[in-house]
C-alpha cells in the first residue's frame, strides 16, 4: 500500500495528456486521472487495456439469440404445436426478426450492468471525484508515491512544467476518497441499518403470504380464485337452463314438440320394429324429387357405413366399424317401409338412432331410394299411405293415444 | 516557407471550419448554460406551453377513458377499414423516435461531432416518441387488461404460448426492445451530466435525487474509458435495432396479401420515411429548443445544415420509394395492384395522397437551397409540414388500401370520430408534456460530449477525429 498520493489539478485537457507523457517519461506511474469529459487520447497516455465489454457484449448477444431461438422452436414445435395457416411448426423464417431482438436485448442490458458493476456505479454510491469541478472544467491526475525513493522535488518540476494549477500531497483515508470518516461512518451504518429493517420486512411479508395462500387453498376440487374472470361465465341467461325468475322456469310445457318433430309412438325393440313394419306405410309419393332427395339424404347420413350401392361397403365399415347387412339382398329386401323407418329412426344393434338428426319426411325418402337400390319400383301409393298411418296414428301427438303403451 | 508559388500553397489551403460551438465556450461556460436553466425558476414561456400541452394530454386521456370503457365501437372502424388512427398514429410515432436513434447511435460510429449538441434531446424526443407510440397497440385492443397476454409466461390456459410467426407479435418484441435499449443509450449517456448537475446543487430535494441518478459518478478515466466503450456498443445495437424495429412495423402490412400492401419494399421504405419524420421533428424541437432556452451557441448552422441536407437525402429517398411502388405496379400488370396506385391518386382519398407527395417530395427539395436552409423560419415550417405529409403517407397507405380492397362489395369509406381525433391531438400533448419536463428538469445538452469537442485547450485545429 502507499503511503501517500500526489493529487495534481490541471485546467486544459492539452496540459493533462502532456503532464502524463511528461510523468510517465520519467518513471513515475499514474494510478488515474480524472476529467469532466472523455478525453481524446486519455486512454492511451495512460496506457489503459481496452474494456472487455466488448467481448461481455457479444456473448450475451449469442446466448440471447440461442435461448430465444431454442424457446421459440420449443414453444412452436413442441409444447404445443398448433396448425397457423399451414405454416410449417419449425419456421425459422419467421423466428429470426424476436431471435434478433432478444439478442440485442440480452446483449445491450448486460453490457450496461456489467459496465455498472465493472465502475462500481450504483444508486447511493458517494462520489469520490479527488478535487472539486471535476465534473464541471477540471482534470485531475493521481500518482502513488511507491517508495522511499520518490522524488518529489522532481515531480514537481515536471507537473509544473506541464501548467499544473494545484499540486497536493495527501494521505489517502479509504482509497481515493477524501470524505471525512466521521461522517461517513454513521451515514452508512443508519443506512445499513434501514436497508437490513426493509429486507427483514420484505421476508416477513413474503413468507407470510406463502403460508396463508398455502393455508387458504383447502379444497382442491374447488375452482381456485380466478383474476379477471371476464368472459368465463357469461351473464346472458342460457337457452335450455331453468331460471327461477322466467315464466315456468324456463322449461318447456310438458309434451311440448320440436318443429317438425313427429314422435314414433312403438317401443324402440324388435317388436316395435315389426309392429311399426305392420301398421306403417310410406306417406311420401314417389316422384323424381322425392326420390333425389331421398338419394341426397343417402348419400350424406348412410353412404359412410351402408356405402353407396346399399352393400355395407362404406369408408368406416372398411375402417373397423362393424359392416351393416347388406341393404340391396336378404332380409332388407323383405323389410316393410314401415320396418326400415323404425330401424332409421330408433337404430338397431350397431346402428345408431337417426331419428335425432333427419326429419320424418326425409327419413321417408331415403326408403324410396333404398328401394330403388334394391331395384323395386316405387309405390306412389301416397293418399292411401296417409290414411292408414293416420288411424294407427303412428305419427300423431300422444294427445289422441294416451292407451297407447308408454312410448317415447 | 516558399516564396515563389505562394498562390498556390494558400490556394490549396484548407479553409478552417467555422466552429462548432459558437461563442469561444469554455468547458466551465457549457457547464453553466446547460446547468442554468435546471436551477433557475421556469420562465412563464415554459410554464404556458406546458399548460397547453397539459390540456390536451387530459383532453386525450379522456378520450381513451371513455374509448375503453365503451369499446372500439366508439371509432369510426368498420368491417373493411379494420385500422385507421390508431396504427396510423402509432407507425407514426414509432417513426419520429428513429431519428434520435441516427442522431446518437449512427452519427456516434460515423464520428460525426456536429451531433454532441443535439443528441440528448434526439434521444429524449424518441424515449417519448415510443411512449407514445406503444399507447396505441395497447388501446387498440379490445381489451387492453389482458395486454400481458402477448408476453410468453407459462400460464394455467395449457401453457398456451403466443404465435411467434405473427408480424404483430414481433412488434411487440421489437418495440419493448427498442424502448428499453434507446432508454439505457440515453441514460447511460446522461449519467457524466447528471454527476455535473448534482456537483453544482444545494443540499436538499434535487441534490438527492441527482445523488441516486448519478449513481456516484466521479469522472475517473478508467470509468470514462469504459463508458465510451458502452456508449460505442449500445450504438453499434441500436443501429440495426433501429432498421429491425421499423422492417418489423412495415412487415405488419407486408405481410398481409392486400393490394398496397403486399410489397417488398415496405421495410426500406419504412426506415427512411421513419427517419425522415424523425428527422423533421428534431429540427422542429430544437428550433423551438434554442430559441426559448437561449442556446443559439450551441444550436448552430453547422447543426441544422447537416439536419437539412440529412432531411433532404431521406426525403428523396422516400420520393425514390414511392415512385419504385408505382412503377412496379405497373409494370407487373396485376389489375389490383394498379388500381391501387389510381385509387391513391384520384379515389375518395386523393386530397390525402396530394398533401402527401407536396410535403414529402416537393418541399424538401428546398433544401438543396442554402439560402433557405439559413433561413431558420423556412426550415422550422418545412419541417413541421413534413411530418404533416408523414402522417398523411401512413394514413393514405393504410386506409386507402383497407377502403379499396379485392372485392368492390367490401368497399367502405371511413371517417374518425371525435374519439380518435382527441386521442390523436392527446398523443401530441404527451410528447410535448414529457418534453417540455426534460427540458426543465434534464440536461438538455450532452455537456461531457460537447465539452470533447470544443477548440478549448487543444493544440492545433479543433474537429474531433
């Protein structure tokens, strides 16, 4: 450690650099300098590393980019992969522009913590400039006295020589500092003091709401607490709830019937089936448009197990769903219309109910196309048809047969 | 010394530039001119741009109260002209913050010294610029609270993770980028003034938050070393951050298949009509700026002629740009792509298109004049037409194209109402607020920098190389 420094004032940047080549020819050492602004060729005379910032700046720029790269293809292609338009989930393209500005960011705020820990800057840190206005026009220049051979005399001569203003030896109290200890000491111990209470404060408020959040979940079935529940439950009134408010509830009349709805009034068995096969005739005559309908009908709800020509060769019943009996040959032939409209509306073994997803009068038309693919001719035996349904009142309300069974 | 053939020696002799700064400062007189307006009381100039400025911020922020509370229904957008104000003001905006980037960051690696006296307020002027900039994308949504959603947290919904391949997510990227390096270029470049500032105050409120701004600098050459190596390398960022952040911004109408839009050229274009508003803008605060802080030393013609040529060479550039678009329509022989460029000029917005191309291109050719750069009243009001013209290029480009696009059934007019205008006019209450309060309570001028280039106790020629 010195023993003593030798503090120069300088007023001219020009007599600063000369004063340290001047100093420097001589054997002495300075140990720093100080000036209101960067000086041009500062560096230099001083003989100062250049800063490894540059290099800090550069890795922090590729590790920014690596990371953000990685946790975009992360994201994209892994986590969860969704279909954006057909893009593909790797797109490097369109990656590259948040890689670039995450590199520039990494990069830009570490350089400048480092250059903040690297100068020891930060909030609170008392400046320690070695004589006034060097902030304002003064430049300074510090020289350690390292032994007993120092020649002061001839230091001063040169400093001198070179338009020194003010020529101090001092004794340096903690560093380059000349803040009065006193003072210093007592600021900085009340300060400690404080920032110790808000950090103790800090862990208490902190480990005080783990516990109670840990203490306060209870039921995990329960839905937790929800911020800014927004659009989560609408406060619109739901079509098919019950209220208490609305009239009846909001249920609907007891009986009530869908439009266009027509209730089958068999039991959904075998027995309905043949009973339904009995009584029912096709009320729908067989003309050309019913007939396309009926074909358009087949083609959208069955065709998928009953294929297109009625044989159960349909895409699912090659893919693994059980192959229906053929439509067009053995007992499909002998069915009655009134059979098959059962069997389409309430299912029958593997075959799920239709009767939810087409109209009655569709349902009709499709058995005039099965017949056409079984290759009969369509009876277009229409008023008699609607008659004989009406007395068996096979499509009437449950209103005129309430001593029928209870069917659905 | 020769005698004979004396002419030809002085003939060939470089003329000495006059200096930059004026006055014969010294680095004790910079002190002191910058300093003295953050000690001394505000003047009644100050106080009464700021009550104006004040007033219309309040009059905007009202505005967007009431815009988010009732919902973007209270705009004049409709199904077709899905953007209008709102991405227009905010390319806008994002527009003007690039020049203060070039004045700092560009000028810095291209040694230009003339930039010491107005890069703090060219930084400043983009800090509040992308303030005011990145309000819009965020009332813009339908709804704003839930703005954090555009940042990748692991969250409860999955995780449910942002689409990455988005332009608009990249704006977002790109300006939190932007904001955050031009704000670290900008302090790291203050904290040597703030340390002057704070050595010349009396113990008491501004002395203390002067202490904590300067985070105890004390002007050692190895931290000055060091600091001209960030400023060197946040330059060195900023400059490709700057062309990157403006691309991004472009690409969120390149991107898009609409006619007008969809094209190549948009992120150069974008840079240069970016930093070309930017530039006008400078030139309009800091002759506002040395006027009324009385810094006519420090503000001088070696400052404002190289602005103007600057302004000029962006300017044509732009006027290069447009004509590239027109041409390329033509010439490619895409029906809408050259309906475009006729509904531009003769459709419902043509009045637009005309401000647009008067401003842009025609007026800035005054300045290849250097009679009508000196003229400072001519430059100040060129200036302040320009970004009118900037404007009205964002405005045509968006609105335009919406109003017109592929299927004539879509066409639709659009008109802002009374919402927007305000937020509009509020955003310009913003920046002026936020300026008007750097300029009383911040150097407005880079002193250590300045300082560096002053003849002052140099031997020989001044100029820093």
């Amino acid at each position: 450690m010195s023993e003593r420094v030798v503090v120069t004032t300088f007023s001219r940047e020009a007599d600063l650099l000369a004063a340290i080549r001047g100093v420097r020819a001589g054997g002495w050492r300075p140990s720093d300098a100080y000036a209101p602004y960067a000086v041009h060729g500062l560096d230099e005379a001083l003989g100062l590393r250049p800063s490894r910032l540059g290099w800090v700046c550069g890795l922090l720029a590729v590790a920014g980019a690596t990371c953000m790269l990685w946790f975009q293809y992360w994201t994209s292609a892994v986590d969860w992969p969704i279909n954006v338009g057909g893009k593909p989930l790797n797109s490097l393209p369109a990656f590259v522009p948040v890689v670039f500005e995450a590199a520039v960011l990494v990069a830009g705020v570490g350089t400048v913590l480092a250059f903040l820990m690297a100068s020891r800057l930060r909030p609170g840190r008392k400046p320690s400039a070695p004589v006034p206005g060097i902030s304002d026009d003064r430049f300074a220049l510090i020289i350690e006295e390292t032994d007993a051979t120092f020649d002061m005399a001839a230091l001063r001569r040169v400093l001198k020589q070179h338009g020194a203003v003010i020529i101090e030896e001092r004794v340096p109290a903690q560093g380059h500092g000349n803040e009065t200890a006193g003072d210093a000491g007592h600021v900085r111990e009340s300060r400690a003091n404080r920032l110790l209470g808000a950090n103790v404060a800090l862990m208490v408020a902190l480990c005080v709401s783990v516990v109670a959040v840990w203490l306060g979940s209870g039921d995990g079935a329960r839905r937790n607490w929800h911020f800014l529940p927004t659009m989560l439950r609408s406060p619109a009134y739901d079509v098919y709830e019950t209220y208490a408010e609305l009239p009846h509830g909001n249920a609907p009349v007891a009986g009530t019937l869908a439009r266009d709805e027509h209730r089958l009034r068999y039991p959904a068995t075998e027995e309905g089936a043949q009973l339904a096969g009995r009584e029912l005739r096709n009320p729908v005559a067989g003309e050309d448009q019913a007939v396309r309908r009926g074909a358009a009908v087949y083609q959208s709800f069955c065709a998928a197990c009953h294929g297109s020509g009625g044989q159960g060769d349909g895409g699912v019943s090659q893919r693994g769903y059980p192959p229906p009996p053929s439509l067009v040959t053995g007992d499909s032939v002998k069915m009655p219309d009134g059979q098959l409209f059962h069997i389409i509306t309430y299912g029958r073994q593997n075959m799920p109910a239709h009767g939810n997803l087409l109209g009655a009068a569709d349902r009709w038309k499709v058995i005039l196309h099965i017949r056409k693919l079984q290759g009969k001719e369509v009876v277009p035996e229409a008023e008699a048809a609607e008659e004989s349904n009406q007395s068996h009142a096979g499509n009437e309300p449950a209103i005129e047969e309430a001593e029928r069974e209870n069917v659905p | 010394m020769a005698e004979a053939s004396i002419v030809w020696e002085d003939s060939r002799a470089e003329p000495v530039p006059p200096p930059l700064i004026a006055g014969d400062k010294t680095p004790g007189e910079v002190t002191r001119d910058v300093c003295a307006p953050l000690e001394r009381r505000p003047t009644g100039l100050w106080w009464a741009a700021l009550s104006v400025s004040v007033s219309v911020l309040l009059v905007g922020a009202a505005a967007v109260t009431y815009q988010i509370a009732m919902g973007i229904g209270t705009w004049g957008l409709n199904r077709t002209v899905g953007w209008a104000f709102d991405i227009t003001n905010f390319v806008f905006w994002i527009g003007i913050g690039h020049a203060g980037t070039l004045i700092s960051a560009i000028l810095l690696l291209f040694r230009q010294s003339w930039r010491t006296s107005v890069n703090r307020s060219a930084e400043a002027m983009t800090i509040f610029a992308v303030i005011c900039a990145g309000l819009f994308p965020l009332i813009h949504m339908g709804r704003p609270w839930l703005a954090y959603w555009m940042v990748p947290y692991p969250n409860a919904r999955g995780s449910l993770w942002i689409n990455f391949r988005s332009p608009l997510v990249w704006d977002f990227f790109a300006i939190a980028t932007y904001f955050t390096i031009s704000l670290l270029f900008w302090y790291v470049g203050m904290i040597p003034d703030l340390a002057t500032a704070r050595d010349r105050a009396p113990a008491g409120m501004r002395r203390r938050w002067l202490d904590w701004a300067s985070l105890g600098w004390d002007g050692s050459a190895r931290t000055w070393h060091r600091w001209e190596t960030v400023c060197l390398l946040l330059a060195g960022l900023a400059t490709p951050l700057v062309i990157s952040v403006h691309s991004i911004v472009s690409s969120d109408f390149a991107t898009a298949v609409l006619p007008g839009w969809h094209t190549t050229i948009f992120p150069p274009y974008f840079v240069a009509g970016a930093i070309f508003s930017g530039l006008a803008m400078v030139l309009t605060l800091m002759l506002i700026a040395r006027k009324v802080m009385h810094l006519e030393d420090y503000i001088t013609q070696r400052h404002i002629d190289p602005m103007c040529k600057l302004t000029l060479a962006t300017g044509s550039l732009v006027g290069l740009a447009y004509l590239t678009e027109f041409f390329t329509a033509m010439y490619s022989g895409n029906p809408y792509e050259q309906f475009v460029f006729v509904n531009r000029a003769w459709g419902p917005w043509g009045w637009a298109f005309a401000v647009m191309v008067a401003c842009n291109v025609l007026l800035p050719q005054a300045f290849w004049f250097p009679s009508v750069r000196r003229k400072l009243i001519a430059v100040f009001a060129i200036s302040i037409l320009i970004n009118v013209g900037m404007w009205f290029e964002r405005f045509v480009i968006i609105v335009a194209s919406l109003g017109r696009d592929f299927l004539p059934s879509s066409w639709s007019s659009y008109a802002p109402t009374s919402i927007e205008l305000a937020t509009l006019a509020g955003s310009f209450g913003l920046f002026f607020t936020c300026f008007l309060l750097f300029c009383r309570f911040l150097p407005m001028i880079a002193m250590g920098e300045v300082k560096s280039v002053l003849r002052e106790g140099r031997h020989g020629e001044g100029g820093h190389t």
